[in-house]
C-alpha cells in the first residue's frame, strides 16, 4: 500500500493547517506505512543537565505518526491521538533527534503503530513510543 500524499503534498498540508510544525520538524521521507521526520530543537526543549526533555521527545513521536497516518489516508486534519506510551530508554544528545513511524495496522477507524526516535551522533535508539490514532469517519 503506497501513501496517498508525497513528501511535497504533506508539506504544504502542514504549512496550510499547522504553520509551527514548519518551523520546529522537517519532514524526510514518507515510505509505505510510514514517516521520517527530523525535530529542529531549540532552547526551548532543554531540561537542565542540557538534554532533551521528555516533552519534546514524545512531541516528535506524535507528529511523525500523525503525518505517517495522514500519508497514508490523505489530508484528514481531524485524525488524532487516542493512546500513546513512550518508553525512554537513554539519554539523548542536546542536539538534533530524528523519528522513524511505521503502521503496523491501518483501518477505517484507527491507526496502530509504533515510533523509534534517535538522537543525531548515537546508533542506539533513545526512545520507543507505540501510538493509536482515531480517523474521522470517511468521505
């Protein structure tokens, strides 16, 4: 199953409904059943210790499985979170950190799947979120 919206097409959506997400993600690539976005951090995400934050983190979970979804059932701006765990598993870097979404089931009503975030110049993943979103009913 291909998405039904290019890298190009989801940006532009983004830009149209939620103009911040443009200045604080980046989005990389859309492969089937999937998303890869990048967070540009600032200040503004730092704990003290001068690492990412926890809200931060799991921020980018969200966003890249919400742009996964829509990716995947076209531009249906009302589709949201329904339960999200995260699991931190090592601190991150204060730098940049990237987030790879895969559906692991896409239905007519929700969307279940998984996120592994990484922090830019560590291998090991930092964080694991698994996430369900509710789709609005079709068109």
């Amino acid at each position: 199953m291909q998405p039904k919206m290019s890298v190009s097409e989801m940006r532009a959506f983004l830009t149209a409904e939620f103009p911040e997400v443009n200045t604080r993600y980046e989005l990389r690539a859309l492969p089937a059943m999937g998303a890869i976005m990048a967070k540009l951090s600032d200040a503004r995400d730092l704990r003290p210790g001068g690492t990412l934050s926890g809200a931060a983190i799991f921020e980018l979970a969200d966003i890249t499985y919400y742009v996964a979804t829509l990716a995947m059932i076209g531009p249906k701006a009302l589709t949201v979170t329904t339960s999200a765990a995260i699991d931190y598993m090592r601190k991150p870097a204060a730098g940049g950190m990237w987030a790879e979404a895969r559906i692991l089931k896409l239905g007519r009503a929700l969307s279940v799947g998984d996120v592994m975030l990484y922090s830019d110049g560590q291998q090991a993943p930092v964080a694991h979120a698994n996430i369900t979103f509710s789709i609005p009913p079709g068109d």
